[in-house]
C-alpha cells in the first residue's frame, strides 16, 4: 500500500502519539479479499496419469515418461524426461527436479507440473534449456500421500520420503550409501534409482503449502483452500540449511528470477542477521542461527554424498513463483559459471588445498560427469601439499592418488624429490630445477583420510589461479613434463573472476600411469605490486630527529 494510502487510514490521537484507525473498522475489514472462501479441488490420480499420457503424445520429441517403481498400494512413480531428443545427450547437463515432500505439500507437486509445462513449451528459454540439457521431473513420488492420505506425509507403511529415519538408511560404507530395507520405502527406492542412473549435475527438492497443518477433523475433504500460502524461500529449507547449493550465487540466481517476477525471498541467516550455530557457542544459542532439527541425513544427500550432485530444498508458495525460481537455477546450466570456461553447473571441483583444486577431466558433459563421481568418491583417499611460503611468480600443487604415491612425501622438498625418483611417470630432475630456482623451504602435507589404491580411471584435472590479470605463463608442468596448451591434454589459461585461471587436463590415459602429480606453474605477473608499509615522511622525519638527539647525548 502507498505510504498516501497508508496516513489516510490514520489519525493522530491528540496528547497521546499514538497512531489511531480512521473510520469504522469493520467497513475497513468488509473490504478484505476473501480467497479462502473457495475450495482448490485437488489433484486426482485419474487426470494427473491422463496428463502424463497427453504430453507424452503430443510431443514425443521433447517427453518421455517412464514408470520408475510404484507404492505399496501399486500406484505408478513415474518419471518425466524432458530434452529435445534431436541434440545429442553427451554434452548435455543433467537436473533433477522432485517434490518429496508432498502428499501434504501440495504446491511442491503442482509446481512440478507447471514446470513440466513451461519446459515442453516454445519460449526461447524452455528451447534453449532442452537442447543444451536433460531435464528430469518426478513430481508425485508418494501417490499414497498425495491421492490417499492427505494430511500426512508417510507412504502407506508411514515412512517420509525426504525426512525417513536414518535407520532407513545403510551408512556403513560412505561410497555406497543405500537403503537398509528398499521393501519399506519402494517409492524413495525409485527416486534413488533415477540418481544412480543419471547421477545429476543438480537435484531440485521443491517444497510448499499443503495440508499438513490441518487435522483431518479440520480439514476434511482433500481439497485445500484458496489463497493459503506460505513464506517462500530460495534454494534453503529452515529445517535444514546443510540443504542448500554450496554457492550463495547459485541461490541469487533463483532469488533474482523469482524479484523480476514480482515473488521476494527469504535469505534465512542473512535476513534474521544471525551467525551460525557451532558446537563451542552452544552458550550463546539464543543468539545464534540454527533451525529445527539441522542434523538429520535427508534423501537429498544422497546425491550430493555419491555423485557430488549440486542439491536444494526450496519452498513454495505460489506455483509460479516456483517455476521461475526453478528456471533460475536450471538457466545457469545453459551458461558458463563465472569461473569456468565450458558451460554447465558449478560442480566439477572435487577437493581443495588454500585455492587450489581438483578437477573433473573431461571435454563433454558425459566425460567430466564420469571423470566427477570418480574423483568425488575416491578423494577422501588422495594426499595433497604444497611448496611454502608462497612466493609472486610461482604456484605449485601436489596430490598423491595412491598409496605408493602418498610414501614418498617428506616435508623437506629435497628429500622429495629423491623420493620421486622411485615412482613410473616424473621427471625428478626437471621437479628439482623448479624448486631449486625458487626459495621454498619446505611441502606442506594432508595426509589422506581413508585407504585407497586404485589409480584416477577417468582423467584428472587441477585448477591453479594466477593472481594477476595478465600475465605471461611460463611453464606448467606435470610430474616435471611441461604441458602445451590443450584442452584435453595440457593447460588452459582464462581471465574469469578477478584470476587468471590455469585448468590443467590430464587425459585418462596418462593419469592411469600416474601414482602422484605435481604440479608446478612459472609466470611472469608483468605487474609490479609493492610490498610492506612506509610510515607518512613527517613520522620519519622526526624519528630520525629523535635518533640524533640520542646521538648527541
């Protein structure tokens, strides 16, 4: 309302300053609109399977539909694959889209269905978005809960899909997470198999409005009232925030789509101005952020914990806000990151060392998604170090992929480099002469986490940033071999985000011969930085006046 609008309503009551309502309240309140005086009939299983049908005939070319498992009561899970089947799949991204939380939530289910909608249509977005990715749509994977049972959100045995006890899950061995009992939870057992299958880039979890806070004395038919809403929130659920992209640019992304739309967002932590909550400020709790239950394996995870799959929860209030919303994530893979230099979702960094990174390999969409769920599984692993201290002009990474390679690290860099000399693949005279040419003392080591013994199948790469804009690459190497310029075997160099970013790419036929990498980067800034602090001529000055008055004395 305008702020005219909003002072026409008020008077001010003489010697008090309180603000007082104008007029008779109750004419005021008659004009109050009244949705929820109409009923919103809900969905029946009937239409939602002659839809499916209905899409599937009459574009073929851009809709499949396929039967991915069915509830205890034999009602279908069904999956929706989206992609125009006239572009290759091999360079394609790859999103998932469910709604697990409805049953009840019935604005995470009916977004899904918008979706589908929008993306099967003609708008140069939708377009676009199928020939450059595959888009995958579960919208109803607990028919119980959303044709049966409506006010709450177990299937028929009682189990939630997205929040089921974690004794519904085997966690024993962290590379093969599963369910511990898939009869329990055949619709969930669905939902996993699409992620094993495709083991996306993104994983979508759309939540809503519903009826879950109605009883059903309250509540009786399953059809919901118009207007009922909620507070909506981006790419997060209060319940638990460790949901969420691991980029709040990624979040903005979706925010902004859904502003130009006319929807707002809450940023949780970021609105309510509050740190996060951890476990030494357990005193200070009043005063920090931590929402309901923050420590639950949810079934998003699993993606995320097997495939490195890029999740989110977000909720929903209004279907079209969440399709634009969705659409602002799902456009970002239409595009190159900001850091990145082949398009696609910002998920192809599989470990980190003080800002330097492992890669996904690969030159198609299809390669690097292989290449990623290698390198995400077995990183746990891999022993990393670096040369130090850090010096202008130089970089250098070293990541050991086995355990032979992890035995020769020494924290004193010429006793490594002998230790080098044991190892098939490097060049340990050609590493010496780097490291003799520079003035670091000593390698820094992560040892590795967890046993492993098999050498990268699938290709690996390393991002190093060159903290200049312009600079002239000298040398890249590898185990001591200097790299050419190559975008499947060698080096890429590219100004992005405020670095020039150097993508080193070893194909999987060399990193199959290789128990260690070391990397080691020699460049020329071409930009003079100054170093250290000079105090104002006026306190130098007198300092020195000083100094010869001591002198004097």
């Amino acid at each position: 309302m305008a702020s005219g609008a909003i002072l026409a309503l008020l008077t001010v009551v003489p010697n008090t300053g309180w603000a007082h309502p104008a007029g008779d309240l109750d004419a005021r309140l008659a004009r109050l609109p009244r949705p929820w005086l109409q009923k919103i009939q809900g969905l029946r299983l009937a239409e939602y399977e002659a839809t499916l049908c209905h899409w599937a005939q009459q574009h073929p070319d851009r809709l499949r539909v396929e039967k991915r498992g069915e509830s205890h009561d034999g009602h279908a899970v069904n999956l929706i694959r989206i992609t125009d089947s006239g572009v290759p799949d091999a360079d394609k991204q790859i999103a998932l889209v469910t709604a697990l939380h409805a049953g009840p939530e019935r604005s995470g289910a009916t977004t899904c269905l918008r979706l589908v909608e929008y993306l099967i249509g003609d708008s140069p977005q939708a377009i676009e978005t199928r020939k450059k990715q595959i888009v995958l749509v579960m919208p109803i994977c607990n028919p119980y809960a959303l044709f049966v049972a409506d006010h709450g959100w177990g299937n028929k045995a009682g189990i939630q899909l997205y929040d089921p006890p974690k004794n519904a899950w085997d966690l024993s061995d962290p590379r093969n997470i599963r369910l511990a009992d898939p009869a329990k939870t055949p619709e969930l057992a669905a939902v996993l198999s699409v992620i094993d299958e495709y083991r996306p880039d993104t994983h979508l979890d759309l939540h809503g409005t519903g009826l879950q806070a109605f009883t059903k004395e309250q509540m009786p038919e399953r059809d919901m009232l118009a207007g009922q809403t909620m507070f909506e929130v981006s790419a997060c659920s209060y319940s638990n925030c460790a949901l969420r992209p691991w980029d709040w640019r990624v979040t903005e992304a979706m925010v902004r789509a859904g502003q130009v739309a006319g929807y707002g967002s809450d940023r949780a932590e970021a609105d309510a101005q509050r740190l996060h909550w951890i476990e030494d400020l357990e005193d200070f709790r009043d005063r920090l952020w931590q929402p309901a239950r923050p420590g639950k394996f949810r079934s998003p995870f699993y993606g995320y914990m097997k495939y490195h799959t890029m999740i989110s929860t977000t909720e929903i209030g209004w279907e079209e806000s969440g399709v634009v919303r969705v659409m602002g994530i799902l456009g970002l893979g239409n595009g190159t990151w900001v850091d990145e230099n082949v398009p696609g979702y910002p998920v192809n960094r599989l470990k980190w060392r003080a800002g330097r990174f492992i890669t996904a390999w690969g030159d198609r969409a299809d390669r690097r998604r292989d290449s990623r769920v290698e390198l995400w599984q077995a990183q746990g692993g891999f022993s990393d170090g670096i040369f130090y201290p850090e010096y202008a002009g130089r970089l250098n990474y070293v990541v050991a992929v086995t355990p032979a390679g992890s035995a020769v690290f020494d924290t004193d860099p010429r006793r490594f480099v002998e230790n080098l000399r044991t190892l098939p693949a490097v060049n340990a005279d050609a590493v010496g002469k780097w490291l003799a040419a520079g003035p670091e003392v000593r390698l820094t080591v992560n040892p590795a986490l967890q046993a492993t013994s098999a050498r990268v199948q699938h290709g690996i790469g390393f991002r190093l940033r060159v903290p200049y804009p312009a600079p002239e690459i000298l040398d890249v190497s590898v185990n001591g071999h200097s790299l050419a310029e190559n975008a499947s075997d060698g080096y890429q160099a590219f100004l992005a985000d405020g670095y020039t970013q150097l993508q080193i790419n070893i194909p999987p036929q060399k990193a199959r011969e290789m128990d260690i990498f070391v990397v080691t980067v020699a460049y020329d800034g071409r930009q003079r930085r100054d170093y250290g602090f000079l105090p104002p001529e006026a306190v130098l000055r007198r300092l020195e006046r000083e100094q010869e008055h001591k002198g004097e004395q």
